[in-house]
C-alpha cells in the first residue's frame, strides 16, 4: 500500500469550455502518464458525442506518479468529473471522493454559473478548493477580474491562485505544487471493515460490471466477498486495478486509494453511484453518507417512425442501458403514434444525448415528443400518484391537488442583459431569491422555478437574451402545489395524445394559440383541410386551419416515360414516410415537438 | 393484344427552349446519321410488337424542323418492315414557324393526318419567356392553316408562364377553340431545369402563380374547353369526341408502344424499355447492334396492377371497379388508408361501375397515386 501521506485525491471542476480537459490531459502529460507523441486530446473524453459536444459524461479516474520540488513521489488521483448541470448527483459522488477540487476560472470569462454550482457541491463535500486562473495565454485574459471574482462571488482566498495556460503549459508545475500543498491526504483506518465509496460504473460485454471506487477504510484485493449496502448485491472481487491511463492491474486497493473493480456483476442497475462497498462478513457500521437513488426528472416519449422498427428500438434502448443506470423506459402504447416508449432522463441533454445516439448510433428513424416532469397528483379519493406523462393525468374532476417539480436556479450574467433576463425569469412563473452584483457589470440571480418552466426552452431562450453570455446550472428543491391544467391538441376533432402537455392555467390561453399556429406552419397541405385545435377539457382555446392542398400534379409525360413519372411519385412516397400518420393526417416529426419552437 | 403505335423521337430544334426538359439539339450535324439509326433500330426491331400499328407519333425536339423526305423515309421503313394500318393517326408535332405551305402540303402526302402544334401561348409578352421563334400572330395563321388542310388539330398550351393571368390563359385557349383546334394539351410550365426562369422567380416572384393559383387556372382552361364541346378525356387532355389521341391513349391503358431514337421508350405489354438519352450514344449503339436500349423493367404481377390502376385513374372515365377493388386488398396498409381518405373527402368516386379521380381529386392526384407506386 501507498502511504496514505502521499496521496492526493483530487477533482477539476469548472464551467463548460473553460478548459478543464486541456488542462487535465496537459497535467497527464507533465506527470509522464502519456507522452507528449502518445497524446490524443483530450484522452478523457472517450465518447465522440461527447466530445463533439465538448461535454464529459462519464466520469473516470487517472492514477499519476509526481514528483513534487519537495522531493517526495505523490500518487495523485484525478478523477474527472462529468461536465453538466443534468449530472450533479454524479459530480457530488466523484467529488465525495476526493480531498480536494482544482477549481477552474477561464481568465477571459471569470466566474460563470457552473463554476459557482461546482464549488458550491466541493465546499458541501468539504474539500479543499484550489482556484486555478486558466487561459491566460489568450490576449484577452484578465486574471485580475478572474481572481476578483472568485473571492467576491464564490468567497475563497484566490490571490495565491496559480495562472495557467492548459493549452501551451504555463502554470501547470505550480498548480501541481499547490495540490501537493494545500490538498490534506486522506484519513481513514487500514484495519477497519472495507468501506469504500462506488462514484462511477460501466459496462462491457467482456467482463461485465466495472466499478470505481474510493477506498475509505480498509482494503480490497481479489478474493474479497463484498456487498453494496444500498442495493445488498453480493459479490466477490476478481481483480482490482487503476488506470495510468492504462488499466492496469494491483495487488489490491487500500486505506486513500482510487481504483476500479470487477466483481462479475452483470447489471449496471445494481452497482448504483454513490453506494458503499464493504466486506459481506465483516462489514461497516454506518454506509457513506449521501447515497441517493437518482430519479429520472425529464419524460418524454419514444416512437419508431415505421411500426415494424419497434422491436431495432427496444433493442437499441437496452444495449443503452446497459450503459446508463440513470436512463429509464417502459413501453407506451398510444393512439396516435402506435407502440414506443416513455423514457425518463436527468435532464434535457441527457435525453438530448440519448435521442441522438439512438438515431446516430442505431440508425433509427424516430419521433419524439415534446419532454415532461413528474408530477404528484392528489386525487378526491384521496389517492396519491405519480405523473410524468400528460396522457395519465385524470379528468380535473378528479383531482384535488397538483404539485409540480421546483428548482433552485443560478444564472450569472453581464448586467447589460439583466432586464431580459428578469423579463423571461417572471414569465416562466420565477420567484427571485436573490440578486446580486459581484464586480463591476456582472451580476448573479438565484431564482426558483417550476422545473416545467424549464425544460421546454428555457436554456436556448436564455442563451439568446444574453447573446450567449449568461450561465446557468440548478438544482432541485422539491414539489409544490400549481394550478395546472391539461392541454390537449386536437387534430381534426381528435385529441392527440402524443401532443398534449400539461400547462399553468393562467398561461394556457396564450400557449394554445401559439401552439396551433405554429403547428400550422409546420404541417404540410393534405390532400383536406386539417384543423388544429388547443383544448382544456371540452373548452376549445385557440384554432387554426391548414388548407387543404389544391394542386400536387406533374405536368403531362411524354413519349412514354411511364418510368419517370413513378419514380417522382416514389421520391414523394419516400418524403411522406418519414411523417407519422395520425388519425389521417400525416404530422412531420418535428410538429410532436412544436410546443419547443412557440415563442411565447 | 391490342394494336401497337410507334413513337419517333427527332431531337433537331432551331432553338433550345428554356424549359424543355427532352432532348433537344440545335447542331444538326449528325442528323443524317441520327435518321440512318433510326431506320436500322426499325429494321431490327420489327418483331418487338405485333403489326399491323394503328398509330405513329413524330415527337420532339422539332419534327417539322427536319426535311419532310426524312420523316417519309422512317414512315416507309415502318409500312414497308411493321406495317401501318390505312386508317392509323399519323401524328408529327410541329413548331408554327415550320408550317410553311409548302412543308405542311408535303406531311400530309406522307399520309400525316394529325397535327400537333406547340402554340403555348397566343400573348407574345408571354412568348419571349418561353424563348418561342414564333409570335402570337404567326401561331394563329399556322393553326388556321392547319385547321383548313389537316383537320385534326392538337395545340399545347402551358399554364403558369411568368407574367400570364387566368385573363390571358383563357383568351389564347378560346382563340383555338375559335381557330378550329379539335384537341388541346394544357401543361404546367416547369421551371427547375431553367436557370433563368428560376432567377426570375427569384426576382419577381410575383409573375409567377402559386400552386393554388395554378390549379385555379388548370380549372379555368377545363371549364373554357368544357363549355365549347372539348371534353377532358385525360388529365392534361381535352378533344371533341373523335379526336383523342389515339396514340396518347396507349400509354395510360399500357396497350403497346415502341419507341424509336434518342431517349425513345417501348412497352410490349410487360417490359417498359428506354433508349440511350444521348445522341451520341444512340448512334453508336445502333450502329453496333441495332438497338440502343439502356434500361429495361419488367413488371408483373402487383406492380404491374399498380401501375394499371395508376395509369387508368389519369383518364376521365378511370378504371373499372372490378379492377381496382381486386387491387385494393393487396395494397399496403397505409396506401389502403390513403385511398379509402380520397374516397372519403370524395377525391375518388364510384360511378357506373368505374372508379374514376373527381375534379377535386384530379388537382391532388399525386397524393392518390403515391398510394399506388
């Protein structure tokens, strides 16, 4: 084992795009984990959706061997930690494993909403935060305005804060020094009882089940008989190993030590993130505190274009599974789309990532419809139930009393767009909590929010009031009571089911009629008038007309050419497939989706 | 077997029109060895389909543009090696600047008796966008003239010409009427293979109908010809009774057709042929082996009762209900759904024993016939 003296555990947290992977891959560089020939970029982000979103998903560990200007070798553990807002319980356990964070502030940007919601969950883990001012190779740096911030706005000591540049290799020596300095080793009992916290799991083919973990107390090596205490699963340990990056195999894990196992579990689902691991004989007394089982919080339904893919999309959606513990599906039946699924997700991107790799990666042709909260519907006979798509919610009559999902939300903004800001905030029923200056022209807003509010287009809204400079990261505080109502869209006098959403009452009215105008731009003539209609119950809110489609003809054929003729027909044909027929009506894709494209 | 006819393609024109979409050459240099070709396709071919043929169709391109001796000799080869039957429609599209006395005195001693006259359009303001030779004045002449000598006279007339209104469309198909024509061809003007026309519409949107628009005058022309006794037998076809084509008949009930020259098309009955599209290539395959067939589909069973019913919906009198409703139950399902909707919101209907398109339905009948391909 490793002297625990020498050990330092740590994260790299920061906002999106201020440079965390470059500055972690040049980090694996100095350190010799890879040479500068045997580097890719950014090794860590292994997923190419991943990194042509610039995002990281998953978390993984790197074990590395410095050697400090005090002369001593650490072993240094960075685990990386997964990048957005959708994935906060895993950030939290990745940094439950650490002592430390390695804060990021990109020195063109200063402190940004991500920023603050990361040291927020390090200082709540009781790390050790070291600030570290990055970019500043760029002309535009302004480390002076970085450092101001994260004393004002965050409120840690930054004027020792090294000054890097991930990018050419300025500063990394120093931020090394810091870590070796300001971070505490890690503590714990080498002969107590194994406890060891479970921050990441996969799974392969080959092996199953891996599992990264923190040793807290005791130690881990092949042959051990171990037990998750949240889900009870039993197992026994077949290897242990780190990755340098390379996976490498160990003796074993011991007291402050960061590695995988393979214990021949085959379902990810009983290897949950966060879980304690400990001896099956001889166990802990108390697991590690924080364990959660992360409830999907966005809905949205799944359906194959062409019925007969039914069964390539069931297939798709398990083989991803396997992969994601946090992504969740049960059949759906409904009226209008035929047979699909409900899928819930973290998140909007995560169901965003999920939707695309199952078109991308499995080439299917999909409609999705338009994303939804849980709900908890008290009804007059006093059932209580749980609601996360629209179709299920009982008639009004039935319904004593809905909450709905709150969120408390951080947005960081220059104070040119404050105004527009505060203007989408009270529309999408915001409560502020506070509003704050930090510096000059930069403020802060804490709002709380119906999650409902949210995860329509909230992000995209406020990305263009802000010209894409405001930030913005949440996270959930519970349920409250709403006066919610069902919105049903009507095609032709049908309800579709695939269409309805479940609104404010007070902003029913206005969505309804945007709604149906917009879809009346996105449906296409047919071959008779189709009529839209929003509805509450029987009450009809808003109307609007397609026309039906006076000319589809081909001028006259000549000489023959039957051919030619057919195969434009076909060209057509083949158009009309990728629409989902409803009742008679042939409805685009994008059309289930139009309650995102309404602006409001 | 129904009696065949014989399509000729003759690819020669003074000018490329813009919108043309068929092979059209203004270099006639290789004219005489294009019409050698068409007589050695003749000659090995003769055998594809049953002789005697009741109907031949000169197409274009131009015919009148050529020499009246060439288009004698192909009908020679035809009589002399398929045989032409006494009574069969001898048709020859021509341009009205062609129509010369002289030109028109020698198609008919060929045993020309129909006359196919690309008119377009009887407002010369119109004209100049099509890149027509002729102008209004010239058309008339040669349409009167025609009428006097031939008697059976087609006129096409296009719909959706930049700067044309319902006004002026229907005042050049009532001058036909007027002028004696016994059939007119009423097509829409389509611009996507014309870079100037398209540039056009980008500029001045306004000069060109919208869709509902053009379906607007398509009705328009319909009622016009309708009133003075032309009865629309097909989609873009009105004659007075007697004097359908005969020849543009065979294609929609898939009787057989074969087709000689450059981008030719034949139908024996269960294989649709085309020639090569090229010239060039045309002539050099016919000179190695006679034919020049590039592309061959054969069609049975339920593809070929698709095409029949898709085809036959395009005639007034549409097809039998017998036919169609042994279709029906081995349709696709979704292509079921989309019949039964037409029926529905009466774009199909079922009358004296036919199913046959409605007025509404023949504006829209490509979203029926997508159900039938």
């Amino acid at each position: 084992m490793t002297d625990p003296t020498y050990i330092r555990n740590f994260s790299i947290v920061a906002h999106i795009d201020h440079g965390k992977t470059t500055l972690s891959d040049r980090i694996l560089e100095i350190t010799g984990a890879l040479s500068a020939r045997e580097m890719t970029e950014q090794v860590l982000d292994d997923n190419p959706i991943e990194r042509e979103r610039g995002i990281t998903i998953k978390a993984r560990s790197v074990t590395l061997n410095y050697r400090s200007e005090d002369g001593h070798t650490y072993l240094f553990n960075l685990i990386d930690t997964p990048g957005h807002v959708d994935f906060t319980y895993e950030v939290s356990r990745s940094l439950a494993a650490c002592e430390g964070a390695v804060l990021v502030v990109d020195a063109t940007q200063g402190v940004e909403a991500q920023t603050l919601a990361n040291a927020y969950l390090a200082i709540h883990n009781d790390l050790t935060i070291v600030p570290c001012i990055n970019k500043i190779d760029l002309p535009s740096a302004v480390p002076a305005m970085a450092r101001e911030q994260i004393e004002e706005v965050i409120g840690i000591p930054a004027q020792h804060a090294p000054l890097t540049s991930g990018k050419v290799g300025t500063g990394v020596k120093d931020l090394l020094e810091h870590i070796v300095h300001d971070i505490p080793p890690p503590a714990g009992d080498p002969g107590a009882p194994l406890r060891a916290l479970l921050f990441d799991s996969w799974f392969d083919v080959y092996r199953g089940v891996t599992c990264l973990v923190r040793v807290k107390d005791g130690s881990i090596r092949p042959g051990t008989k171990i037990r998750l205490m949240g889900t009870g699963v039993a197992a026994e340990v077949q290897e242990v190993g780190i990755y340098t990056p390379k996976q490498q195999v160990v003796s074993e894990l011991s007291v402050g030590e960061v590695g995988y196992l393979i214990a021949g579990i085959k379902d990810l689902h009983a290897t949950k993130v966060g879980d304690t691991v400990t001896e099956a004989e001889r166990p802990c007394q108390e697991p590690l505190p924080g364990f959660q089982d992360v409830k999907p919080m966005v809905f949205a339904s799944i359906f194959p274009t062409e019925s007969d893919e039914y069964e390539n999309l069931r297939d798709a959606m398990e083989k991803l599974r396997l992969n994601d513990a946090s992504f969740t599906f049960e059949p759906e039946s409904s009226t209008a789309l035929g047979f699909g699924f409900r899928c819930g997700y973290l998140g909007l991107l995560h169901m965003e990532i999920v939707q695309e790799r199952l078109e991308r990666e499995f080439n299917l042709s999909l409609v999705t419809t338009a994303p939804s909260v849980p709900y908890r519907v008290k009804t007059t006979r006093g059932e209580l139930l749980e609601i996360s798509n629209p179709v299920k919610l009982p008639e009004p009559q039935y319904i004593d009393e809905i909450e709905e999902p709150y969120i408390l939300a951080t947005i960081i903004t220059k104070d040119e767009f404050l105004g527009g800001l505060l203007a989408l905030a009270e529309e999408r029923r915001g409560k502020q909590v506070s509003l704050e200056y930090a510096g000059t022209q930069r403020a802060v807003l804490k709002y709380e929010f119906p999650l409902n509010e949210v995860v329509l287009d909230f992000y995209d809204k406020l990305k263009s009031i802000s010209r894409g400079y405001a930030s913005f990261d949440y996270q959930l505080i519970g349920y409250r009571p709403g006066d919610l109502v069902k919105l049903d869209i009507l095609i032709n006098g049908d309800a579709v089911d695939a269409l309805a959403f479940i609104v404010h009452r007070a902003k029913s009215a206005t969505k309804g009629r945007a709604l149906v105008e917009k879809m009346k731009e996105m449906i296409p003539q047919q071959m008779f008038e189709v009529i839209i209609q929003a509805a509450i119950g029987s009450k009809i809110l808003a109307r609007s007309t397609v026309r039906a489609l006076r000319k589809n003809v081909l001028a006259k054929c000549y000489g023959g050419d039957i051919t030619r003729k057919k195969k434009l027909l076909e060209k057509q044909k083949e158009g009309k497939k990728r629409m989902k027929k409803v009742g008679r009506v042939d409805l685009p894709q994008e059309a289930f989706l139009a309650v995102l494209r309404v602006d409001d | 077997m129904p009696p065949a006819g014989a399509y000729i393609h003759v690819p020669y024109c003074a000018h490329r029109c813009t919108y043309c979409s068929f092979v059209a050459l203004t270099d006639r240099g290789t004219e005489e060895a294009y019409f050698d070709a068409v007589e050695r396709e003749i000659v090995a071919r003769r055998d594809e389909v049953m002789g005697p043929l009741d109907t031949v169709y000169f197409g274009g391109g131009t015919p009148s543009f050529v020499a009246a001796r060439r288009l004698g000799s192909v009908l020679g080869h035809l009589r002399d090696l398929m045989g032409v039957e006494s009574s069969a429609e001898v048709t020859v599209e021509c341009n009205p600047d062609d129509l010369s006395g002289e030109k028109l005195a020698q198609l008919v001693d060929l045993g020309v008796n129909r006359i196919s006259i690309g008119v377009q359009s009887l407002h010369d303001s119109e004209l100049v966008w099509l890149e027509r030779r002729h102008d209004a004045a010239s058309a008339r002449r040669a349409v009167s003239e025609v009428v006097e000598r031939v008697g059976n006279v087609s006129a096409d007339v296009m719909i959706g010409i930049p700067g044309q209104s319902g006004r002026t469309l229907a005042e050049t198909v009532r001058s036909l009427v007027d002028l004696g024509v016994t059939h007119v061809s009423a097509y829409l003007l389509e611009i996507e293979k014309a870079p100037r026309l398209v540039k056009l519409k980008g500029d001045q949107p306004e000069l060109f109908p919208d869709d509902d628009d053009a379906a607007d005058r398509w009705l328009d022309v319909d009622g016009c010809l309708e009133s003075r006794g032309l009865v629309r037998y097909e989609f873009s076809n009105w004659a007075r009774p007697g004097f359908e084509s005969r020849h543009n008949l065979k294609y929609w009930l898939r009787w057989p057709t074969i087709g000689f020259g450059v981008s030719a098309h034949s139908f024996d009955g269960q294989t649709r042929r085309a020639n090569s599209g090229s010239t060039v290539e045309y002539i050099r395959k016919v000179g190695e082996s006679g034919v020049a067939v590039v592309s061959e589909t054969m069609l049975e069973g339920l593809a070929a009762e698709k095409e029949a019913v898709l085809l036959g919906l395009r005639l007034r009198d549409g097809v039998e209900e017998a036919q169609f409703d042994a279709l029906f139950p081995k349709l696709a399902p979704s292509d079921r759904d989309q019949l039964e909707t037409a029926f529905m919101y009466r774009l199909l209907e079922r009358a004296k024993g036919r199913v046959r398109l409605t007025g509404d339905g023949l504006l829209v009948s490509n979203e029926i016939f997508s159900a039938l391909v």
